[in-house]
C-alpha cells in the first residue's frame, strides 16, 4: 500500500509541476520576462558559490523544483486522506491558491536572504507564480483521482 501511494503521489506531483512549469515558461515567453522556477533556481544556486557545476546546478535547480511539487501534493494526500479537506475541484483550487502564496512567500524569502536579485519584474513574476500554483492544484487532482 505505501508503495501504491507513494507512487500515486510522485506521479501526480510530476504532471501538476510540469503543468505549473509550462504555464511558467508560456508567461516568461509572452511577457519578455524570466518567470521560469527551475532557471531562477540555478541563478540563485550559483548565486551561493557551492562547489558545483553549472549542470549541476541546472540539475539541483529543477530537482528541487520538483521536489518541492512532491511537497506540496504529499500534503494534498494527507489533507484528503485524513478528510480534513474533501477531494474535488473547489479543494484543488484553493490548495493550489495556499501553495501559490507559499510560494511566493518562499521567494521573497529567498530573494531577501540571498545576494541573488534577479532583474525581473516582481509583480509580474509574483502574479503568474500565484497563476501557475492554481494550475498546479488543478492539475493535481484528475491525476491523483486516476489512481
């Protein structure tokens, strides 16, 4: 059984941040500007002189990228499991609106404590991430339902 669901989750959390992440990269394209998570990522690894590659640093970019989509879902699975919140699209979709404020929560947090500003609009950047994580929620939920 842990198996089955932890599976369940990595394959849900997968297809929400790709989704979250194509939205991300569809808005950064449109709008001239770098919305991209996994590429704001790197610049700020590097931002912190660890003794990595680029590709590596690529790499930890979009890992943690994901990993942290694997967060959020495995705190969706705990939340509908445990019937703390029932499992429709009214639930996805404000799990989707915390987890974009979390999110940017995360980033200013990351922007204050690192030497890393990147030369984006903050706003904009803020509003799609607050977009691209109610997409996340949405996306999370047919695909955690299939299993």
């Amino acid at each position: 059984m842990f198996l089955y669901t932890f599976i369940q989750i990595v394959i849900s959390s997968v297809a929400a941040t790709s989704v979250m992440t194509i939205f991300s990269y569809i808005i950064s394209a449109n709008f001239r500007e770098l919305y991209k998570e996994p590429v704001l990522l790197h610049y700020f690894l590097s931002s912190l002189h660890i003794s990595v590659s680029k590709k590596g640093k690529i790499f930890l970019g979009w890992l943690i990228h994901y990993t942290i989509g694997f967060l959020f879902v495995l705190g969706y699975h705990l939340l509908w499991t445990y019937e703390i919140i029932e499992k429709n699209w009214v639930s996805a979709l404000l799990l989707g609106a915390v987890s974009g404020i979390m999110g940017i929560l995360g980033w200013l947090v990351i922007f204050k404590i690192s030497n890393y500003q990147p030369n984006i609009d903050f706003k904009g950047y803020y509003l799609q991430l607050f977009f691209a994580h109610v997409l996340f929620g949405l996306a999370a939920l047919p695909i955690y339902k299939l299993f």
